[in-house]
C-alpha cells in the first residue's frame, strides 16, 4: 500500500504542473474527441458500403461512390485532427518538462551545501537529465495514446450497443479479465522501475566521479578497479533492467490473449445473429471492425501504463531534489552591511557535520578590525569549516558569529559574503574570458583596473603570452591553465574587489617559491587595514600574523603571536619544529 499511495502522490504533483496549461489539455481532449469520433464513423460506412452490395451484377455503384467519398473526407478530417493533437500533445510535454528542469535547477541553487555534499555530483545531473528525459517519454505517450484509447474504448461500446446490444455484451462481459490483467502487471512494475533509475543514477555517478578525475585514477594505477566498480554497477542495472521490462512486457501478449477471445466472441455470436436475421451482413463487418477498435487501445493503453510506470518512478526522484529542504531562507526584515569595519565575533560556536560526530565545540574568538589571524592545526581540526561558517556556508547548531556586532543571520548572505574576499586551494573560474573571471566580482571595472589587479597578483605576464591575452576563453575549469595559474587569477580577482575582510586558505599552495614571495609582499599590502584569516600548513607563511590561533579537535589549544608560541614550547613549537628542524 505504501508504494501505491507513493505513486499517487507523484501523479498529483504531475498533475498539478500540468494545470497552468489546462486550456491546451481541453483542446487536446476535443481534438482527440473528434479524431476517435471520425474513425469510429467509417465502419458505419464500411458496414452501409457492403450492404449495397445485394448479389452477384446487383451492386449499387451510385450509392457506393457517395459513400467512399464520404469515407475518404471523413479520414482525412480524422488524419488532421490527429496530426493537431499531436503537435498539441507535444507542446504540453515538453512545456510542463521545461518548468519542471527550470524548477529542480533553480532549487538546486537554493540547496544548502550539507545536501550537495551528501548526494553525488552524478545522481544530481541524473535526476535533472536522464529522469526528466525518462518523465517526458512517459508523459508524451500517455497524451497520444492513453486518451485517444480511452476514448475510443467509450465510442466503439457506444456504436456496438446501437448496432445490436447482445454482441455488444459479450464484448463488456470479457472486458473485465483485459483489465484485471492489466492492472496485475502494473501495480508490481512501479517499484522495478524505480530501482532501475536509482541505478542508472549511481552509474551515472560513477562515470562522472572516474572522468572528472581521470588524471587521478591513471595516476594511482586505478583503472582496473574503476572498471571492476563500473562492470558491477553496469550488472546491476542489466538485471534491474531486465527484470523491470520483461514483468512490463507480459502485459501486452496477455491482453491481446484476451482482445483475441474478444473477436472470436463477437465473430461467432454475429454469426449466429447474422443467419437469424438479427443484422444485416454490413452490419456485422461494421462490428467485426469495432471489435478490432475496441480491443487495440488495450494493447496499447497496457504499453502506455509500462511507459508510465517507468515515468512516474522518475519524476518521483525528480521531484525528491525539487522537495529536499532548502537552505534556511534569508530574515524578512534584514540588517544592511554597506561598508564593514571589520570586527568579527564568534560567540561560544559548536557544529558537527554529522550530528554523531561533534566537530568544533563551545569555540569563541574576538578579532579587531585589521587584525590578521591566522589559523593552524593538523588535518581535520575544524580550520576549513571555520572559513565556512564564516561565510555561511553551513550555519553554526549553537551560538552566534556576528560581524560589526550584527549577527550573520540577522543579514543577507549576498551582504555578507560581499564583504568578504576569499582565495582558496580549490579555484573557482567559470567558462568564459580572462578578463571576465578576474571581474566577476565587479563586472563593471575598467580595462586600467583589470590589468592593474592582475599585475598585483603577478598575472598579467602570463596572460600577455595566451593566445588572445585577457580575450582568451578558457573552460569552466580553467581549460589548460596550469594549477598555479588558476590560483592567480583568483588572486588577480580578489585584488580587484578590495573587500574589507579576506579569507585565505592556502591561498599559495600551487605557485612557485619566487611568484609566492612577490604575492605574499602583495598580500601583506593588501591586508593592512583589512581583517584577514589565514588558514595554512606551511608555517612560515604566517609568522607576521597578529595572533596565531592552534585549532585541535574544533578547540582553540594555544593562542599568541609566532614568537610567544615558540617559546611556550607546546603545540605549535611541535608543529613548527616538525618542519623546519632536521632530525
């Protein structure tokens, strides 16, 4: 019962994005009203077409020639019906198939990183891509043929009861059985598609995770055990695959069993009817034609229910990303912060990742503005999560983080992180020109003020030596840059910007000893006056660093500047001693 109201609840949500386009759905219904109406009139005029032929040199060619003619305005009025729906059909799909990307796109942006973090990149494109794809397959044919078939089921019972009611009750009596068949299949199909897509999204999961990283996997001799995970993965998906379209599959070779006993039930009482003078021989080719109409849709409303298994278990997962709680909204009523001083509070912090395992615990900090600190410990200390509960990235599970004496969120984070300049191990460029990602953070900067921030991250020598200078375009991931190069350019970005308080998370890790001394000198002016915090495992990068915090496990340990931690003769002086000291 628990899959069957799931299912339920995905086809409302459908239904419910279909709505805006209610008024194309009723002209689809009257297009489809009138295609199965036209068909559904040739048999008549089939049926009246042979009873004008009474014996052998007895035809009445005058009254056959009116009726081909009426037969053929009457299948050309049915083929251009139909072609409108078609086109009608698809417009709606594909309509209701752009919002539903639009939104599930749109609230990714809105996703808190905890979700991101937690669900493969892969899956994520899956559901936008492949699932929708899937949905809009479904959809389509359940407009085409689910309608007309429903349809023209009523119609051909309607024009069968008129000819002769008791044929007509042998086809209702052995409906039932199509139905029930039908039904069979279906119910049990729902849940075998959603497992083929959940896999088809952990497939897809895999070959971007292998391609994003193919320098990684080929570097660490990784390739053969890359494959085994895809050919395992790939073996699940066959089996789910297989087991999902073969239990689909039994639906139409047992309803045409049954539409076969139909035509043989109407074929030998219209016989017998026939020979008693029940009706006529015109009449009964008109019933044999309607019992071929009536059963067909069966065949394929029992494909178009396959389709829409498959396509309501898609949109089911769609619409788990577009339903996955968004990140806490913005105050109704915030706190503007134009121009930061600089003054940061974190007030008695705790926050953990995974509520099982506690992180950072009751930490509290005061810094000035224009004070530098820096922030050093070993791996998996908290320095990294500190910079992103700074900005907001993940908000804090207790205490307060205020900046100017305003809590962060008491203010936009659009605010927030514009006060804030971040240049850190991982770049962040988009697919565009040089001169584009160095403004990306004020667009409307001159060409002077481009190249001049540039020239402070000692950038612009290389940039004069790409192919078309600032001009050149470059992929989402810096295209063939090199590592170090990247890094400058978000440097360049920063300089530009001039922001009131920096972050900087090994902000030199990938450039050569020479270029760091230089930018380091550039940092140091950069940051007179600006409140600024230092992450970094080489230590000899922050001895000029107002204060010196020692994270370990989520807690401030030591606290002092470089001299005072060295002669304390604790942590840092470990750490410190650990690179710089020979043993």
């Amino acid at each position: 019962m628990a899959k069957k109201d799931g299912q339920g609840r995905v086809l409302k949500k459908v239904l419910r994005r279909i709505g805006p386009y209610r008024p194309q759905l009723v002209a689809s219904l009257v297009l489809a009203l009138a295609t199965v109406a036209l068909q559904l009139y040739v048999p008549i005029l089939v049926g009246r077409a042979v009873d004008c032929i009474v014996g052998t040199n007895q035809v009445d060619f005058a009254a056959m020639g009116k009726i081909l003619l009426q037969i053929a305005l009457v299948a050309s009025g049915s083929a251009l019906a139909q072609w409108c729906m078609g086109e009608m059909n698809n417009r709606i799909t594909f309509a209701v198939v752009r919002d539903v990307r639009q939104e599930a796109f749109c609230h990714i942006q809105e996703l808190p990183l905890s979700y991101l973090d937690a669900h493969p990149q892969g899956q994520t494109v899956s559901r936008v891509i492949a699932d929708v794809d899937q949905f809009a397959d479904g959809l389509l044919m359940g407009f085409t043929q689910l309608l007309t078939g429903v349809m023209t089921i009523l119609g051909t019972l309607v024009f069968m009861l008129r000819l002769n009611w008791k044929i007509a009750l042998v086809v209702i009596l052995i409906t039932p059985v199509s139905l029930l068949v039908a039904r069979f299949v279906a119910s049990r199909t729902y849940s075998m598609f959603r497992l083929q897509s959940e896999t088809r999204g952990r497939q897809t999961a895999l070959i971007d995770e292998t391609i994003g990283e193919l320098k990684v996997v080929q570097a660490f001799g990784h390739q053969d055990k890359s494959q085994a995970e895809f050919d395992q993965v790939n073996e699940e998906l066959r089996k789910c695959s297989l087991r999902a379209i073969f239990f689909s599959s039994i639906t139409n070779p047992s309803t045409r069993f049954v539409n076969a006993l139909v035509y043989a039930g109407v074929g030998l009482t219209g016989a017998l009817s026939c020979m008693s003078g029940g009706i006529t021989v015109g009449g009964l080719t008109s019933f044999l034609s309607y019992a071929n109409q009536y059963t067909k849709p069966f065949n394929e409303i029992s494909g178009v229910v396959t389709e829409l298994q498959n396509a309501l278990a898609c949109a089911g997962r769609v619409f788990d990303l577009i339903e996955a709680p968004a990140r806490t909204p913005d105050p109704a009523s915030p706190v503007r912060l134009d121009h930061a001083r600089g003054q940061v509070d974190i007030d008695h912090v705790s926050f953990s990742y995974t509520k099982d395992k506690p992180l950072i615990q009751n930490f509290s900090l005061h810094v000035r503005p224009g004070q530098r600190v820096a922030i050093v410990g070993p791996t998996g200390c908290g320095k990294t999560t500190m910079i992103n509960l700074l900005m907001r990235f993940y908000d804090v599970d207790g205490g307060d983080i205020r900046v100017d004496g305003v809590s962060t969120r008491d203010m936009t984070r659009e605010d927030l992180r514009r006060s804030f300049g971040m240049v850190l191990q991982d770049t962040w460029l988009k697919a565009g020109t040089i001169r584009e990602n160095i403004a990306m953070g004020r667009p409307d900067a001159t060409e002077e003020e481009i190249q001049a921030a540039a020239r402070a991250a000692h950038a612009h020598s290389f940039i004069r030596r790409l192919p078309q200078g600032y001009d050149t375009v470059i992929g989402e991931s810096g295209g063939s840059l090199s590592q170090g190069q990247k890094q400058l350019l978000c440097i360049a970005r920063v300089m530009l910007c001039l922001p009131p308080m920096l972050i900087l998370d090994e902000a030199t890790s990938s450039i050569d000893t020479r270029t760091e001394q230089r930018i380091q000198k550039a940092f140091a002016q950069l940051m007179e006056g600006r409140t600024s915090f230092i992450v970094a495992h080489r230590l000899s990068t922050i001895q000029e660093a107002d204060v010196i915090l020692v994270m370990r496990d989520g807690q401030i340990i030591e606290q002092g500047t470089h001299e005072a931690l060295l002669r304390r003769q604790g942590f840092y002086a470990r750490l410190y001693n650990s690179q710089f000291v020979q043993a």
